[in-house]
C-alpha cells in the first residue's frame, strides 16, 4: 500500500561541516526537493529545514518513517543534533468543496 505524504525535516544544531553530509542521508531516504537553512535566534544554533512529498510504502508507519530518518541524521552528523519531522498525509487534508447549482446561480443573478 501507497500513501502520499508531505514530509518537512528540520535539524537544528547540526554539525555546520557536516551539512551536506545530512542533507544526501536526508535525500536518500525521502524526495526532500526544497532545503533552506537559518540561525535559530533564541539559540543561535544552526537550523537546516527541508520539504518534500512522496509515499510511504510497504506498511511503515509515519512514526516508523520519523525515526528512521532521525537516526540516519545522527548518524552522518556524529552526534546529537535535534530532529523534528511533521508528517502530513495528503490524502486526508481537510477541504471545503463549493457547489453551485442552477438556484444558486438563479440567486446570484438577481442581486
């Protein structure tokens, strides 16, 4: 089974030396086509984010996927660095749908 998902990685206190290191152990796990880096300003900390969408397949779970990524960070990175993946599922997305049928067009042409 498939899922499709939008996944945001963002690293923060990463080894500055070893950034592109954790940007292809990030790559080789999911499709994270848009990468932007920061400082943190509370900490002053380096912050590497990267989005991208794809499908969870074979059953793994979102927590599954998010642990797994976290380790390949640290381990690329050498140490401790803080990991946060927000996991949203694209096929269940709160939506509004909007139709307009003939009386509402009939309204509408009155006003």
């Amino acid at each position: 089974m498939s899922r499709p998902f939008e996944m945001t990685l963002k690293v923060c206190g990463y080894d500055p030396v070893r950034k592109a290191d954790v940007v292809k152990a990030a790559e080789d796990i999911w499709n994270f086509d848009n990468w932007w880096d920061q400082k943190e300003a509370a900490s002053g900390k380096d912050v590497l984010c990267g989005c991208g969408q794809g499908n969870l397949v074979g059953g793994e779970e979102e927590a599954d996927f998010a642990e797994r990524l976290a380790e390949a960070v640290w381990k690329v990175n050498g140490s401790f660095c803080e990991v946060t993946v927000d996991a949203t599922a694209l096929e269940s997305i709160p939506y509004d749908t909007f139709v307009f049928d003939e009386e509402e067009y009939k309204k509408m042409q009155r006003t």
